[in-house]
C-alpha cells in the first residue's frame, strides 16, 4: 500500500528533578517507504530530535522546547504524483513533499491557579 509506514518509532528520556528542573529529549523515526503501487519511488524516512527544559514551581511555570534539534533537512508529507509539462512527451513521476520544520526554539510561560 502506498505511504503506508514500513516501521516507525518514537521514544525519549525524561528528568524530573525534585527542586521543579526538567528535562527532556525525544526522537521521532520513520523508515523509507513505498510511494506507490510497484516500489519504483521511495518516500524518504526520516530521524529527527526535539528537546524540552523546563522550571516548574507551585504558581508558574517556564521553559524552553527545541523542534529539530540537530537541524536536519527531512521531508513531512510525500507524495508521488504523476505529471506532464507541456513540451514533455510522457508524463513523470516524481515525489512532491511538505518540507518538515527546521531548527525552532520556543520559549513558554505557564500560570496555575
């Protein structure tokens, strides 16, 4: 079936200090996979790190999230469509695809009441 995900994973490892520090880093996978019917195109997998720090107390909280940590180029959406240009005498088919975000720091403030 096309695009359907060969293998995927997702994980992490999480700090939870007792004083309100945290810590996290998370990863996100997903193989090379078929882009159509016959496997002649392949939707490119991709592995990509974020990273969350954050300071928690009784009445606030604050942090900083990193997407993309490693800044790696990947591809979000893919797909294999097939087209024909006017001068061009066949049709092509080709991948088209929603580039995935780039390094993005954020930054977050939370109030509890």
């Amino acid at each position: 079936m096309p695009l359907a995900p060969v293998f995927t994973s997702i994980g992490g490892s999480t700090y939870s200090g007792k004083k309100g520090l945290n810590a996290a880093i998370r990863y996100r996978y997903m193989s090379d996979r078929p882009a159509n019917e016959d496997n002649s195109v392949v939707a490119k997998g991709y592995f990509v790190n974020d990273a969350v720090v954050s300071y928690e107390r009784k009445k606030y909280g604050l942090g900083v999230s990193v997407q993309n940590l490693f800044d790696v180029r990947w591809k979000e959406t893919q797909f294999d469509t097939l087209s024909k240009l006017q001068n061009e005498t066949a049709p092509v088919s080709e991948i088209h695809f929603t580039p995935g975000s780039p390094f993005f720091l954020k930054t977050h403030v939370t109030f509890y009441f």
